[in-house]
C-alpha cells in the first residue's frame, strides 16, 4: 500500500496523517482516522503537508562563503572550515559564541544540537528560536505544579465542562485544538472566550468577552478575586493540595473591583457570573497560546493560579494548557535548547544531573547558565561574534543588522531560507521523513515519524553529521540510528526513561512523564501521584494597562492575520497553503488597518482608502478595512506583510517582546 | 448473472491482476484504517471492510498529479515538452456502490461536456471495474437519501453480491461477460435474483438501526437551494463553523475542483502539476490586483452546497452531486459536513 | 468549437516571441508565431476568446486575444498583475512561450450585423474589446454607427493610441476620450467615461453597446445606457476571472452556474445580472 503512517509536522498538534509514497515519492497526504488527537481532521497546512515535502527550495550541498560568495564544498571540507574558524571563540566561548535552535527539529536533533553546544563548542548560550513565550508558560507550571508541560490532555477537551479561552484565535493557529473546542461546545461544554478581537473561536463560544487591548492579566486578576470575594473557591483542595494561597490573595487583594470595567471593559458582574461557573463546574480547562503570541510570565500565572483556586489542576478531566504554534516546540525544551537547561527540564545548575550527563558525555561542563540570543543581540555591548543556526523558521530575520555584523554564522538547515545569507558556512541536513526522528507535541505527546523517502540530493541526518563535528574535536559519538541518539536521551531523561521507539509507534505517541512509575505515559497531571502539593505562582500587583492619549487616541493590536504563519519560511514552500496566505495581499497590496465603521466615519475614511498610521516610533501608510471584528478606539493590523513589519512593526520590537499583547498607542491621518 | 463460492472470489482479482493494475479496500494493519489503493496481491484486497477513507477517485483524480514535464534552456531558447499520462490499465476491485456512483458523476462532468478531459479519459480509458453490494450498512451512510445504494446500479464491469456462501457475479459490460466466461463461472437463475433482492432489502432496513451517524433527506432541500431561499442566518451558521480546511471537498467522490502549478525541480526542468482545491478556500478565486468576487466564508461554502444540491448543477451530472457516503462529515473540523447542511436547511425550512 | 475538441486541449503549442512592443506603463505588446508551421497556419481565432499563455517556469496564465482574425498578426496585449505576467514582461524577442486555445465563446458578430455598436472601455478595458473594433472595421458596411468611448486614468493609461489614429481615417468612425486627472499638454476631454455618453449623443435604437473596464465604472456606465433606454440584452462585456485550466474543468472561474472559460467570457448585461455574484 502507497499510504505509510506519520505525523504532521506543522503546528503543536500533532495530528496523525498518512503520506502517500510512490515510487520513493511523496504523492499526497490523508488524514488519520484513529488518531487520538485529530480523529481524521486535518487543517488547510495537514492536508497540504506533501506540498512541502515534495518542494525543490532545498538546500542541496554543503557550502563555505569565499570572498562574499558561496562555494559548494563536502561535508568534511566545510566542518573543516567551521571548526578552524571557530577555535578562535574557544576560549572565550561563553561571551563569544551562540546557538540558536528550532523548535521544528525533532527531539534527536535538538538534543544533538545542544550537546555540541555544550561538549564540543564550550558554550550554554542556548536559545529556542522565537519561543520565549512557552517558556514562560514552562516556568509557571514548572515551579508551580512540578509539571513542566500543558497539565491536561486533549482527548480530554470532549469530556471537560467549561473552556477558558484566553487571547489568540486557537481555530487559526492550532485548527484541530479549535474544533476539538467547538465539537465540544456544541456537545454541551461552556465556552468562554476572552481577546480584543473577534475571531473565529470567539464567534463559536457560548460567551465572547470583548476586552479591552492589554487587559488580559486584569481581567484574570478580577476573575481571581471575585472567586476570593464571593467564597467560591474550592476550599478543600486549596487546603489540602496547594501552598502560598496567603501570598496570592494578598496580591490580587491590591486589585480594585471598582475599576474593573474602565481597565477591562468588562464589568463586575459579568466575571462574577464567569468566575462562578468556573468553579462550579465539574471540569474545566484553560487554553492559552504559546510561542511568539504568547503571553508574559504574569499572565500565565494568574491563569494557573485561577484554575488552582476553582480546584481544577491535577484532576480529571481539567487542565492549564498552553499551547504550541510549533511541531516540536515542547521537546525543544524537554531537549533542553536553553541556557539554564538539560533534556527533561532537569537544571544545568543541578550538580547531580551535570554529572550524570558530564559521565554520559565525557567532558566537563560549564554549569554556568548561559545568555538568551536575543538579549544578547539587544545588548550594545555583547562580546557576542560566532552564531551557529538550526533550521530558522521565520521569512523576516529580526536583529538582522545585527547578525550581519558577527564574525562568523554557521547555518544547518533543510529549506532554502532567507538566513543563508548571513551564513559563512551551510549544512544541509535531512528533512522530516528522509530521517527518523520523535516530536514532542503540546500535550507532551512524544510521536515517531519514520523515515520514507532518501534524502534530497544525499544530503546528510543530524545523526551523523553532528558526530562527524564532534569527531574532529577527537569527541567519539556512536550512534548507528536516530534510534540510538533516543536511547541516550532517555538513559538522561527522567521524564522520558520508559520510552522506546517501538512503544511509542504501537500507541500513537507516549504522553511524559513515562518512566517505571508511568510506564505507559501520563495523559495528564494527576494531583493524587504527584507527590507535592501545588504552589501558587508569584505574581506582582501592577494593573496597568496601556491607555490612549490625545496625540495617539488608538490602540493598535498587531497580531496575526486571517492565516497563522504568513512569513513563515515553510510556508512559502507549498502552493495552496502559500496562496491562501497570500489571498489577503491581493486585495490590500500593501496592508491593512481594521478599523469599526463608526471610527471610518469620524475619520472620514472609507474602505479601501490609504491612511498614515502615525506612533511615537514612526509611521505607515496602510489601506483601510472596515470591520465589525474590532471595537470604537481599538485597531488591528495582521503583522504578515514584508513591508509594515520591516518598516513600522520591527520598530517596536518591544512591545513585540512583551507576548501576545502587542498595543501600539496610535493615531490615523487621512491622506 | 453468475456465482462464484466465497472462498474463490479472490481468484477473480488474481486473474485480472494479470492484465491490469490491481486497485482495492485495504486495511491498514497498525491502525485499521481502510484505504482505497494499489495493491502488490490480491490477497491484500478486503471485500467486507468499511467505506474506505479515502475516496477511489483518487485513481482517476488523483491528489497531485503531474500532466506535463517542460524543459526550457534559456540560453539555446530549445523547449523540451512531455505530455505525462498515465495510461495505464487499472481494476477497480470491490468498490462499493456510492464510491462507484461518484466515478460515474466525474465521467460525465470530465468527458461529457463540451471538451473532454484527455488527462481524465486516459485513467479511465482501460478501466474494468467489480462493484461490491453493501449488505450491510456502516455506521456513516445515507446512500439510501441519495439514491447510490446499498447495490451499484450501472457502471460496472461485474458487481459482486455477498449472498452467504456465494458471491452472486452480475455483469455489466461485454468486457465483464467476457471475463465472467473466461473464468469458468457457473451460471446463476432466478432464485439467486430474488436471494439478491432479500439481501438489499434486509441493507435497507438495517440502515435504521445501524447506520446513525448521518440522515440527509436531500430531496426536501434541492428545491430551496436550487432557488436560494434560504435565509442569511443558515449560511452564516454554516460559514461561522467553517475551518477552511479543504477536507470536505477532498474527501468527495464527486468533487473535482483542481488547482494547476508549474513545479521547477532542482534538476531544472519543470513538472505542470494539477493537485485537488476547494472552492472553500479564499485565494481560490480571487484574481491578483483585484477584488474578490466571493469574499465572506459563508458564500465560499454556499457555492459548494449549491454545486451538491441544486437542480441546475445536478443536470451536468444528471444526478445531485452527494452520494451519501458521509466521508465529509468526519473530517470536518466544524459540523457542517454535508448531512448536517442539508439537516440546518430543513430544520429552517420546517420551522 | 468541433476542431478544438479534437485536440488535446492540455498540452500547449510552442511559440516564439517575435517582437515585443510597450504599450502603456505595466503593459506591453508581444508579437507571437508557433513554431509548428502547421498550427500557425491554422491558428483561427474569433474575437472575444481568449489563451492560456505558459511563461516557462513560472506558470500559466489567462490572456484575452486583441489580434482580429484576418491580417493582424497574432499578438496578446499582457497587463503585469503577478507572477506569470511578470516574468512575461521580462521575455524578448527570441524567447519561446507555450499557447492553449483559443478557448470561450467570442463576440456574436453574426447577431449584430446592420446595427450601431458603441464600445466603452476604461484603462486596460480596451484590450479584450480592441480585437472586436477592428473586426467591425473591417465589415465598416455591415454596420451603423461606430463609435469608441474611452477613458483612463491619466493620459500615459491611453492604450493602442497609434491603433486609434489609423481608426480615425475610416469614415464614420467616432472616437471620444476622457481622462480622470490631465497632465501637461493634454488638450482632450477630463472626467469619467459616462461623461462620453452624452457627449456623443449615442443612439439606443438598434444598437448594441461593449462594456469593459473596472468594476466601478462598468456599474456607471451601464447605468447611464439604460436609462438612455438601451436594454440589457443590448450590452455586451467580457468578463475576466481567474482561470486555471480554460476547458471548463477546473472550476475556478465558476460565477453561479456558469464557467467563464466554456459560457464566456462574453456575455450580455442581461446574463451577467443572473449570476448571483458581483462582478
């Protein structure tokens, strides 16, 4: 049969697929029907996965940059290259050299990448490309629950009560999470959904609360105290299961109910009603996005400490669950492509764990944790000069001034990317199913995809071409198969011990923790085996929210467009994904401004027409698009288009930083 | 009219394996999913598995194929052209009836209007096709709404009917006789009929109780569709639930909206691919440097329940384009496969 | 359409870019001859229809036909809107292209013989409608009243203007243009098109009007020749959608229950209104 089982490699879902292979071909895809997670679903990206696969935007031969221009070398030629370029940055190497990883690398090679970091190139700056977001995320359910991963499951959607939506449209990002949602909902389960704007998902819950730009974290802080003030929470399992109850009441206790609806819009008794039911119900989940949209650290703790006060963590059928816009955003980090991290979440700090992978490894590591990338490029005065680059996801490089002007940039990619071009020397490595390789999806689950077709043009797997680095520092990995590079991963990995390959590929996946005391996995955080109890996530007491003023009477979201993933570099690569991302751009060449019909009124503008938006950064001239979608005062613009990132967004790089609430005070001229 | 004794029937698929690409229901071993596809043996073949995933049509449109292979030196202006069709002789073994009824709605919609589809008519040129009477109902069908089963009524080459312990073997073609004779196959009488029509009979009333997951009386909603009186608020329902996935129209046995692309490979000549599309999705109409004739997501799904089940579009298949084989409905990430559709009109229409 | 049939109708012709012309900004003119001598000599076209034009490596695309059956070289006048006409903007003299077709219905010309024929383009609009005007120029005694009503944005949008200059010796050709915003030199006429109509005192009776240009204008203008009293089924447009396979397969330039590449792409006013869709 021409259909071989896989795993989509798009977003965090997950989903089952099927490829359909002839003649060592990819010919098509097709959904899987008893696939856990997607039971048959696939999105407009699953169903045109073999788009990509079977693209010829490929990077086909190792290459070294002579004089401004790139040479098609051997593999061994250009690790010669880079290890002589790079021993110079060896002995200052935790000032001078980065690694930037991909959250679209499989477990295998993202463990590589980092043990290179670490053992050959003596350094821990170590960053998960664009990610920050889920780390934050990874931070409050670490520290909080011991739990470092979404604490539900999603075959339990169907089963929960009430879902709490919180910020950025889950139908576009994660579409088989949504409709998992919105099979639900129309099966009984409440849904509340709470953005700026109304998206796909707000107009499938029962209740959409429009609030106001930025306000998420005060609308979650009321929601937390109107459970506090109206006794409504679960008393018992606070009691019983949690600690630091004190510390967070006393923080949300600063919040003041009376301004609630200035600062969200929302009023006090519309959360009462919200916060009631929360708790009441049976079950219940909150769905929050990770990644570049994400939210910051303060809000994902008060989500978390919202759902420990409805007593709905570690039970059944409940979960705080952030969710990855990545395939392999979760085991990048269960990889541990992080300055401060080993595979597992264990600490690089942890003196038992360094040794363990020190004796495992056969070098002495820096315990020392390393630097963010990013804040390193932001940082006038970083000693910053070699960066080596894993498969960069994004068509707009961000810092791109400043790359440009390192020493020296080593790039391992599959796909042709925008970021070669910064590169002194470029590997190619196989792509997903040229090589084996697990993916970590955002409800833990650890999936295989086998391989099915020979790599592009030979091209070599992470698997042998890390080794062949490390062998030329007189380093002696052997690994015969992906299959052996697991083998070490869960020989270190706590949380991944009882996993095997065969395991994995008999059960769609295996959900971590799976060890000797879950030796079938763990479908979600049960409270009753944890061991501990859960602790409230600190929180600080500042409400504010950004607020208009005369010169800039505005707020401008930026977010994602109508598709997720338009600047996307993989993206680019399929025809019917590509074209529906790009549909948007036959209309609005230039990009588009929302704004509501009573805002074109007082403006005087009408759809179509070309206005300046004006901030205290700069400006752009962007055409008009009248929608119900925003609300008077608030506008939005889709960050996808090459222009208005480049010459407007880029600019306010950070409020970009700041997560998924991007408000840019503004004010729109006509012209 | 013929009988072979069960235990023989595969002898039938091993015989034309012989002389044809041999194509049938096959389960996946891992995972139990049921795949329409090339089989290396016979064996491979299940003739009591459920409604395949996917569609058979996928043999005769399949999801990405490639129609021409250019090659243009720039330099030497030389062009180097391949018209690429499969022409090769394919069986279709056991397909079940609406999945037959959906081959024969591409038929006349790719070789029965004005051009003829040359791309379409070599897949389907040297075709020999074994229906398969569903004598029992799976869970997701409603052929019996749509008038495509539970029995295959034209288009075959031999229709096979499980009748206990023989398969009763109709004919449908001089090529199916032909074959039929060929194989020694011992002749049927009058009581094989009426033991068919038993069996039918006992499918059509089975479908109560076994098949619940779709009901779709499309019948009752042509007329409304056909005239657009339906109102604002069902298509918006509808288009609110929509994912823009695709699934639904590439699940289709009778959708065959296509996309064509030129695919320049790393060896430098080009592939003119035709892959499926949807007339779901927005880019699928809009023209560049211009507007969009069919903006809003409810008009999107609007125009493809129009082409299902208007009496206008079902003149060019001379027959409504839903075969009642409920694939869509399990695929869609909204509710709106389909069956559900035709339930929200009705629901209006009855309120 | 018997002869096209019988053709395998995916595989396209090769030709050769024989010349290439610029026309207006965005637009140029490319002068084409198949390599096959046979399917030169044999290329019949009717006025109205259109090609699918492949550009190498880049893709295929739809283009309506300007060159009118007898004495005009086969040429396409190709607008730059996306990725095929861009790279065909790029091509010169020498380069090869592959053509389909011609596919759609073309200009009912045995209908309207003896009557008045007014052609109203905006922009580009004049590039489907060109092929028809030298048709009817060509037949001068089978007709009426000819007259051209165009407009454009500035006067470097006029296309086809040394076109226009040979026109105008025919006798009893009229001719009136407009531009929306003059620049320096321009001694012609400002405003929309519509302003035209009157201008030019266009008769109704036993006349038949083509309509081509941006959605807006062709709303106006056909407003303003109905309620001169010209009916629906007098008005004569082509319309231009997307299309990928030109063989009324493919589905994508569907309005309704009609296929723009088999139905059309010329139609009267009175079918467009059944569509059910915006133009």
């Amino acid at each position: 049969m021409d259909y071989k089982s896989g795993v989509c490699n798009f977003c965090g879902t997950g989903c089952g697929n099927y490829l359909n292979i002839q003649d060592g071909k990819v010919s098509g895809v097709f959904s899987s029907r008893n696939h856990p997670v997607s039971k048959g679903r696939l999105c407009v990206r699953g169903w045109h996965f073999h788009e990509l696969l079977m693209t010829d935007h490929r990077i086909s031969s190792p290459m070294i940059k002579v004089d401004g221009n790139f040479k098609n070398v051997s593999y061994d030629e250009a690790i010669s290259f880079m290890m002589e370029k790079m021993a110079k940055y060896s002995d200052n190497a935790a000032e001078e050299t980065a690694f930037l990883a991909s959250p679209r690398s499989s477990n295998e090679n993202n463990y590589l990448f980092g043990k290179l970091a670490r053992s050959v190139f003596k350094t821990n700056n170590i960053t998960l490309d664009s990610e920050s977001g889920h780390r934050s995320s990874m931070n409050v359910l670490g520290e909080g629950a011991g739990f470092p991963g979404m604490t539900g499951s999603l075959e339990d959607i169907s089963k929960t009560k009430f879902i709490l939506v919180v910020g950025s449209d889950i139908t576009k990002m994660n579409p088989i999470i949504g409709s998992e949602i919105h099979k639900a909902q129309m099966a009984g389960t409440k849904v509340v959904t709470i953005s700026s704007r109304v998206t796909q998902i707000a107009r499938l819950s029962n209740v959409h609360l429009q609030i106001k730009p930025g306000s998420k974290k005060s609308f979650l802080a009321a929601m937390a105290k109107a459970v506090i003030e109206e006794n409504k929470l679960d008393a018992d399992f606070v009691t019983a299961s949690t600690e630091g109850f004190d510390g967070f009441a006393t923080s949300v206790n600063k919040f003041n109910m009376t301004d609630v609806l200035s600062l969200t819009g929302i009023d006090s008794e519309t959360i009462k009603q919200m916060a009631g039911e929360l708790c009441s119900a049976e079950s219940a989940m909150a769905f929050w996005s990770t990644g570049i949209s994400g939210l910051d650290q303060d809000s994902v703790s008060y989500i978390y400490n919202l759902m420990l006060l409805a007593g709905k963590i570690g039970e059944e059928n409940c979960g705080a669950n952030p969710i990855t816009g990545i395939c392999n955003l979760q085991g990048g980090y269960d990889m541990g492509t992080a300055p401060d991290l080993l595979t597992g979440f264990q600490k690089l700090s942890d003196n038992d764990a360094a040794a363990k992978f020190e004796k495992s490894w056969g070098v002495k590591l820096n315990k020392d944790s390393g630097k963010d990338l990013y804040e390193m490029l932001a940082d006038k005065n970083s000693k910053l000069k070699c960066l080596v680059v894993a498969d960069h996801d994004e068509g707009i490089v961000k810092y791109s001034k400043e790359i440009e002007a390192l020493e020296f940039v080593a790039y391992f990619g599959t796909f042709e990317n925008p970021f070669v071009k910064f590169a002194d020397v470029v590997f190619p490595i196989a792509g997903v199913i040229e090589d084996e390789g697990t993916y970590t999806n955002t409800e833990r689950r650890v999936q295989l995809s086998r391989k099915r077709v020979e790599p592009f043009e030979n091209v070599m797997p992470g698997w042998k071409l890390f080794p062949m680095i490390a062998a030329k520092a007189s380093l002696s990995w052997k690994y015969s198969s992906p299959e052996d590079v697991f083998k070490e991963i869960t020989s270190l990995t706590p949380s991944y011990s009882g996993m095997t390959y065969e395991k994995i590929e008999k059960s769609f996946g295996l959900q971590w923790p799976c060890n000797d005391k879950f030796p079938e996995g763990c479908k979600r955080l049960d409270g009753a085996s944890a061991g501990r109890k859960f602790k409230f996530a600190p929180v600080t007491g500042s409400f504010a929210v950004p607020s208009a003023s005369a010169d800039y009477p505005i707020l401008l979201i930026a977010s994602q467009g109508q598709h997720f993933w338009h600047q996307n570099n993989i993206m680019k690569k399929t025809y019917i994904p590509k074209r529906e991302y790009n549909a948007t751009l036959l209309v609005y060449p230039k990009g588009y401004i929302e704004i509501c019909k009573d805002d074109a009124a007082k403006l005087q503008v009408r759809e179509h027409w070309n206005v300046k938006i004006v901030s205290s950064h700069g400006s752009m001239i962007v055409a008009v698009k009248i929608s119900e979608d925003v609300k008077t005062g608030t506008a939005y613009v889709p960050y996808f288009i090459r222009e208005m990132i480049s010459s407007f967004l880029l600019e306010h790089n950070q409020e970009f930083d700041r997560g998924e609430d991007t408000i840019i005070p503004i004010r729109i001229e006509r012209i | 009219m013929y009988l072979i004794e069960k235990n023989n029937v595969m002898k039938l698929a091993e015989e034309l394996a012989k002389s044809y690409f041999l194509y049938g229901p096959v389960v996946d071993k891992e995972t139990k999913q049921v795949f329409f596809n090339k089989v290396e043996s016979a064996s491979e073949i299940s003739l009591t598995a459920e409604i395949p995933s996917i569609p058979p049509k996928t043999v005769v449109f399949p999801q990405i194929e490639r129609i021409l292979e250019y090659k243009y030196e720039k330099d030497s202006k030389k062009v180097q052209m391949n018209a690429d069709f499969d022409t090769s002789s394919k069986a279709l073994f056991g397909i079940r009836p609406c999945d037959l009824t959906g081959i024969l709605v591409l038929d006349r919609f790719f070789m029965g209007l004005e051009f003829v589809d040359d791309v379409y008519l070599e897949h389907r040129k040297r075709m020999f096709i074994v229906s398969n009477t569903c004598t029992v109902p799976f869970k997701q069908c409603f052929c019996v709404c749509t008038d495509s089963g539970p029995a295959a009524e034209e288009g075959y080459d031999l229709n096979l009917t499980d009748l206990g312990d023989m398969y009763l073997v109709e004919t449908g073609s001089d090529k199916g006789r032909e074959f039929a004779e060929k194989m020694g196959l011992q002749k049927a009488g009058a009581e094989h009929t009426l033991e068919k029509k038993n069996a039918v009979d006992k499918s059509i009333s089975l479908f109560e109780k076994l098949a619940t997951d779709n009901k779709a009386w499309i019948s009752r909603v042509m007329n409304r569709v056909t005239t657009g009186f339906i109102k604002d608020e069902v298509w918006e329902h509808i288009g609110k639930q929509c994912f823009e996935c695709g699934a639904c129209t590439f699940v289709c046995p009778t959708c065959s909206c296509f996309n064509i692309e030129d695919h320049n490979k790393f060896s430098g000549s080009t592939d003119r691919l035709r892959t499926w599309d949807s007339c779901s999705f927005e880019g699928y109409t809009k023209m560049a440097g211009d507007h969009n004739p069919r903006h809003p997501v409810e008009d999107r799904r609007n125009k493809r329940f129009f082409c299902k089940l208007s009496y206008s579009q079902s003149k060019k298949y001379l027959r409504p384009g839903c075969v009642g084989c409920g694939r869509c409905q399990w695929v869609c990430p909204g509710d709106i496969g389909l069956p559900n559709v035709v339930t929200y009109i009705r629901r209006e229409i009855t309120e | 359409m018997s002869d096209v049939q019988k053709r395998v109708v995916t595989i396209p012709e090769i030709a050769t870019v024989v010349e290439v012309k610029d026309e207006i900004q965005d637009v140029k003119t490319f002068y084409l001859k198949f390599d096959n001598p046979e399917v030169d000599a044999n290329f019949k076209i009717k006025s109205g229809q259109f090609v699918m034009l492949t550009v190498f490596g880049y893709g295929e695309s739809a283009i309506s036909l300007p060159p009118s059956p007898e004495n005009d070289r086969f040429h396409l006048s190709v607008r730059k809107v996306g990725k095929v006409t861009d790279a065909l903007h790029n091509l010169v003299a020498g380069d090869k292209v592959g053509i389909r077709g011609p596919f759609g219905n073309g200009f009912p010309f045995e209908e309207i013989k003896g009557k008045n024929i007014i052609y109203v383009a905006g922009g580009i609009g004049l590039i489907p409608l060109r092929s028809s005007i030298v048709h009817v120029l060509q037949n001068r005694k089978d007709f009426g009243r000819i007259i051209v009503l165009l407009g454009a944005r500035t006067p470097n949008d006029l296309m086809y203007q040394n076109d226009i200059e040979e026109w105008l010796k025919i006798e009893g050709f009229e001719c009136y243009v407009t531009v929306d915003q003059k620049t320096e030199g321009w001694k012609g006429e400002t405003g929309f098109v519509n302003s035209l109509i009157e201008k030019a005192n266009v008769p109704v009776e036993n006349t038949v009007a083509f309509v081509c240009g941006p959605p807006v204008m062709f709303n106006s203008v056909i407003g303003d020749l109905m309620s001169r009293g010209l009916k629906d089924d007098c008005i004569i447009s082509t319309l231009e959608r997307h299309m990928k396979c030109g063989i009324g397969k493919c589905q994508h330039c569907a309005i309704g229950r009609t296929l723009v590449c088999t139905d059309g792409p010329v139609y009267t006013y009175k079918q467009i209104k059944t569509l059910g869709e915006v133009i």
